[in-house]
C-alpha cells in the first residue's frame, strides 16, 4: 500500500481515537466540571506508568521488528508470538504493582483508580503494533469506527451529572478495551499460531528492553505534568492543563500519523540498504511535517482566545493561556517524529534517541518543579515546552550531517511568513467578532484559505524567477 494511503489510514484513525471523545469535550466539561476531569485526569495518568511497563516499548519496537520480517509468514509468526508472550507477561506483573498501589498508597479516587485499571488489560491485549508493522492501518480505522462510536453515544445518555465521574470512567477505558479486543479478529489471517519457545521470548526481551528505556523518559513528559499538577497543586488545575493538552492532541494527529506510517517503510528500506531512497523519504516528510505544523500551530494560538469560553466554558478560561504557550509543540513534535522516529528508531540508533528524550524529560521535571506549585497549569505548560525544544534540539545535532536539513528551513521560511500573517489576520476577526462558534469557523476557514494562497503565491514567484534565470543564461549563450 502506498505511503498516501496509509497517511491518510492513520490519519482517520488518529483523528477518530482523538477527536471523537473531543466532540463530548463541552457537554463533559459542564456536567463533571474542571474537579471532575481533573479527578479522571490525574488517575489516568497514574495507571499510565503501569501501562508503559506492560508494553515495555513493544510499541516501536514491536512495529519495527513486524516490519522487516513481513514477508516471511513463518518468521513474521515466531516473532509477533515472541513479542506478545513478553507483552503479556509484562501487563500481569504491571496489573499486581497497580493494586498494590492502589490498596496501600493511594488515599483519594481509590474507586476511579480501580476502574482505571482497565487499561492494563487493554495493554495487554494490545496487537496494533502487528498491523502497523504490515502497513495494513485500513483495517486499524474500519475495526475501531464502530467502537468509538459507540462510546461517543455512552457519554451523552450515562453521564448527566458530577456523581456520574465513575461512569464516565468505565465508558472510556472499555471503548480502549473493545478497540484493542476487535482487532485480535483480524490476527489469524497473518499469524499462524503455535508454542511459544523460550529462546523466542528471550531474544526480544533485551531489544524491547532498550526501547522501554527512552520511552520511560517519553512518558515524564507527557504524563508527568498531570501527576505533579495533581500532587503539587489542585485537581481543577489538572483539568484545566488536561483539556488544553487534548485541543492539541487532536491538531497534532494532522502531523503524527505521517511518523506512525513512515516508521515500517524506513525501518523495511534501510534494512534493504537503500540509504538513497530513504534519504529522499526522510527529506519529504520533513518538509511535508513542516508545511502542515507550520499553521496548525499559528491557527491555534491565534483562536485560543475566542475558541475556548464557548467551547469548554468559564471554568476552563484559564485553558486559554496553557493552549497558546504549548501550541509550539506542535511544530517541534513534527521535527522530532523525523529526527528521531523515522530517522534514529529506523535505524536502531537507540542511544542517541534515548539521550535526547532523557534530556527533554530533565529539563521537564525541574521546570514542573519551580513552576507548578507557583503557577500550576501555566507551569506545567512550560515545562512541556521547554522539554520538547530540548528533545528536538538534541536530536537535530545528531541528524543535521545525515539530512539536507538547509533545504527544508529555506522552504520553512515561507511556511513561517504565511502563518504569521494568518496568525495576525485571525487575530484580528477574533477581537473584532468576539468569543463565538461563528467567530472560530471564519477564523479557521479565512485563516487556512490565507496561508494556502500565500503558500502558493510564493511558489509561483519562486517557480517564475527560475524560469527568469534559465531565460538569462539561454539569452547570454547565444549572445
């Protein structure tokens, strides 16, 4: 399948995992309010630690190994079935430290957390690195569709007041079960089942291993903030930080989704030794990342403002400041999807990648911890930041002698001018309409139709004083 169809695959599918609970975003936010979600926020993102021991990196690690032996049922069989028997293994011994943390140290929402545990057995069911590994994400977005659907429609008839929080929770980590559990349908047309050896697992156990390592790191800065949001300040805060941090999920599947699919073709094509077209791959995706990113993160800076009060209501206005101050995320993210997921995971450069995310996870924990309990969700903002410029930072040094970097910020350079100039006109219709649905649609449609004209503006003026060139030199020859 070709690498447009599986873009636009693993966009549906990003899109639909993280947008869809979007769509309930204003309705959750006024009936739990910022305590609720907050109260759900600051649990999930406890139970999130023992789901990344379960997985201990298969997720990459998993998707990469698919994506080499692929063409090999009997050798792509031995080694899912290796994988998944640590994955297993792995989500038991993470599900028994979760309740002996519940039970022992956990002293508020111990009823929410006990619910919560659900995404452990979600972890171990999980089988989403097999179909990524064998590029078939069509069958990822059809299997799921109906269950996010279907957990759409829960919300709105279960949860009608803040005593329904537990409810809420039980609806979201089964819609995460159901879409894991679904996908085992599709397992036996590319799995031939047998017993598992020893020698299978044990193989497997140090490389993933080494991929849980960096990923440690990954989850400090992305999880980390929610737990010190709900130990070093309050739970609204926690809700606050939390539904900014979603607006900015669902913009960055646009950018992520390229990574996810581009991670099985680079690691296929540099095990084929095919360094020049992965070279070509990895320079694309770069500037396609960056053509996309560019306005996503302008765009939603510019609409914060006006977007957020009749979106999440006056509990969350607070939300506004956190939006704007991580929207750069967004661009960096895209960088570092290149820089180290396409580029250092493809080719098992594990150390240099687990440097930079060590690094960005650091520098977040001691920003978390001047910040938070002074400002607490703005802190917190900060902190992700400030973690993400250092990742991106690092890894950039360690590429920028392996890619042609200089051509893609010359082309940055116009991306950056059209969406200043979008920012300023959207920020414009902003304080001249106010805070209003009607205000954020214009905003969004004037503001996409002004950096797409511009784009191809400067394009045009690029293509012609090229053409004016060769018309010189062919003029000047034949003088």
């Amino acid at each position: 399948m070709s690498v447009k169809k599986n873009y636009a695959y693993n966009l549906l599918y990003q899109l639909l995992t993280v947008s869809l609970p979007l769509i309930t975003v204003p309705y959750i936010s006024r009936v739990l309010g910022s305590n609720g979600v907050g109260i759900y926020a600051y649990t999930s993102s406890i139970v999130q630690y023992f789901c990344l021991l379960g997985m201990l990196g298969i997720s990459t690690y998993g998707n990469k190994s698919i994506a080499v032996v692929r063409d090999n049922r009997k050798k792509l069989s031995e080694t899912f079935l290796g994988i998944y028997a640590i994955q297993v293994i792995m989500s038991f011994i993470s599900l028994t430290g979760y309740f002996l943390l519940i039970f022992v140290g956990l002293k508020e929402d111990k009823s929410i957390a006990i619910i919560q545990s659900i995404m452990i057995f979600s972890t171990a069911i999980d089988c989403s690195w097999l179909f990524s590994g064998l590029e078939k994400f069509k069958k990822i977005v059809m299997r799921n569709i109906l269950v996010k659907v279907l957990t759409l429609v829960s919300m709105f008839i279960f949860v009608k007041t803040k005593s329904d929080l537990p409810i809420y929770t039980l609806i979201m980590c089964c819609g995460t079960f159901f879409g894991q559990f679904i996908m085992w349908l599709s397992v036996g047309k590319y799995i031939d089942f047998s017993k598992v050896k020893i020698i299978e697992i044990y193989k497997h156990f140090r490389p993933t291993l080494s991929y849980f390592i960096p990923q440690i790191a990954i989850q400090i800065y992305f999880v980390l903030d929610k737990t010190m949001l709900g130990v070093l300040s309050s739970k609204s805060e926690v809700g606050i930080y939390e539904y900014a941090d979603k607006i900015l999920k669902i913009s960055l599947a646009f950018v992520t989704s390229l990574g996810t699919i581009m991670l099985p073709r680079m690691a296929n094509t540099f095990s084929k030794g095919d360094f020049k077209r992965a070279n070509k791959y990895l320079s694309y995706s770069l500037d396609f990342s960056t053509l996309i990113a560019i306005p996503i993160m302008f765009g939603l800076a510019g609409i914060a403002k006006e977007f957020i009060p009749w979106y999440l209501g006056a509990e969350f206005i607070k939300s506004i400041v956190v939006l704007i101050i991580i929207s750069p995320t967004i661009l960096l993210m895209s960088w570092s999807g290149v820089f180290g997921t396409q580029y250092l995971l493809a080719l098992s450069k594990m150390r240099l990648y687990s440097i930079s995310v060590y690094s960005g996870a650091a520098v977040n924990l001691i920003i978390n911890l001047i910040f938070i309990s002074k400002m607490g969700s703005i802190g917190a903002a900060i902190g992700t930041i400030c973690a993400e410029a250092t990742v991106t930072l690092v890894q950039l040094n360690y590429v920028k002698h392996s890619l042609d970097i200089k051509m893609v910020l010359k082309r940055a350079i116009n991306y950056f001018f059209a969406g200043t100039v979008m920012f300023g006109a959207v920020r414009l219709l902003g304080n001249i309409m106010g805070a209003s649905f009607l205000t954020t649609f214009l905003q969004i449609i004037i503001g996409g139709f002004i950096y797409i004209a511009i784009i191809l503006l400067l394009d045009i003026y690029k293509r012609e004083g090229l053409l004016y060139e060769e018309f010189s030199k062919v003029r000047n020859s034949i003088k």
